[in-house]
C-alpha cells in the first residue's frame, strides 16, 4: 500500500499561492503567473465546495473519511430529503451521516455529472495549464499512481475541500484520509487495520508523515520541490527504499 500525503506532494496549491513553487526555479518561472493560477483554483474549490458538497453546513463538522458516520447512517432514502431545513446541529450524528453519504454519491459520480460545459472547460484549461507551468507534475504523479495497485490519500487539510481538490485534481479514485485534527499517526494506523499484512510505503513532503512513518517502521520518500521534481520519482527509487525496510 502507497500512503501519499496530497497537499504539495500530488496537489500543488499553497506553493503556488505563496511562491516557492516559483522559487525554487532561481527566477526561471512567474512567481505572479504561478499565484494566479492558484487563486483560480483556490476560487474553483471554494465553489464546488459550497455548491455541490454542503461545505457551508459541514464545515465544522470535519470526519476523518467518509465512513466515520456509517453507524448512525440508518440508510433512509435521500432522493426527497431536504437538508436546507432538517436543522442540522452538534448532537446530531444521523444528519450528518446522511451529507456524508450524499458526499460520498456526489464524490463517485466525478465532475463531469456535477459541472455544466462551461465550467467543463475552465476547470480542463485550468488543469491543462497548471499541469504546463509544473512541467507535468500533476500528470507525472496521476500515471505514477496509476501504475500501483493500492494507493491511500491522506492529507491534513479539511475532508471536503480534500474531496473536492482530489475530483478536480484527478484523483478522485484513491481513499482519502483527513489528519486535520486525528494527526497522520492516528491515520496511518486506521489505514494499516484496513489493509492487515500488507506492506506499506509512505511517500510526502513534511516532517509530520515522516516522523509518523518512522514510528511505524514503514519506509518514507521525501519529496521536494528541489532537488528532485514529482516527475524525477521512479519505481527504481520506491523499490530502492523497500529494499532498505523490508
């Protein structure tokens, strides 16, 4: 199994917005280029969020993966249910488990059930050149993924919002996991209790996922802007860091 942290290692984001995605070319790149793009998507998300996925609602409900709620979920029909006016509150599990299963359907339709043509293209454009101004990174880390047989998302961003960046990222098809207040340790566990006897790799960009990976004596790739680029990572280096663990 393939643990990959996703903000700045699958997803470039907040180094786009702040710059050192730029940076870290020595003035080879447009560092304002480079943050309007990451408006755009910061926009983008901030829409899809609110529209299709409750995030108004939910916001302060954060779950660590979509099926925290599963048990309080009694499995009503939701086609007629009217979640503007149900009064959704802290003390009550089964509404929220019902947006999380509204979620969930919304999240395996993809985009293209969600997005009217228009806003089709801007998100394909916006895509497209975002993916030119990384030198592929976004489309380097799509076919790495696509080459193993089990990957795990975890990042410690907001569920939603991580949902919704995977559908327009991408990636859409991996499990995805919230550390945003269980922290990574705790996610890595729940992954290892999901996939038992398996071996793992955890593969990232910050301290937190490296010290958690080190505490569960699996093997930990760093991955930087400089000096090795996304598209720079092989299956000769994964297995190189197997090969040392295991």
């Amino acid at each position: 199994v393939f643990i990959w942290d996703m903000d700045e290692t699958l997803i470039l984001l907040k180094s786009l917005l702040n710059g050192t995605y730029a940076m870290a070319f020595n003035g080879l790149k447009d560092m304002h280029k480079g943050v309007e793009i990451g408006r755009r998507w910061e926009n983008l998300i901030l829409q899809i969020c609110d529209e299709f996925f409750f995030y108004e609602q939910v916001e302060n409900y954060n779950e660590p993966f979509l099926e925290a709620l599963s048990e309080f979920d009694d499995g009503r029909d939701l086609s007629d249910y009217n979640f503007s006016k149900d009064s959704l509150d802290d003390l009550n599990k089964r509404k929220l488990a019902y947006r999380h299963r509204f979620i969930a359907q919304k999240y395996a339709q993809g985009l293209h059930n969600i997005l009217d043509e228009e806003r089709m293209k801007f998100w394909n454009n916006l895509y497209e050149l975002t993916d030119v101004y990384t030198e592929r990174w976004l489309s380097s880390a799509r076919t790495f993924l696509q080459q193993r047989n089990l990957n795990v998302l975890v990042t410690s961003g907001s569920l939603i919002p991580s949902l919704v960046k995977c559908l327009l990222f991408q990636l859409d098809d991996f499990i995805v996991y919230s550390s945003w207040e269980v922290g990574k340790r705790q996610c890595f566990s729940w992954i290892k209790e999901r996939f038992p006897g398996i071996k793992f790799c955890v593969i990232g960009d910050g301290s937190e996922e490296c010290e958690a990976a080190e505490t569960m004596g699996w093997p930990f790739i760093g991955i930087d802007l400089r000096p090795h680029r996304f598209p720079g990572l092989t299956m000769k280096m994964v297995n190189h860091y197997f090969d040392i663990i295991y």
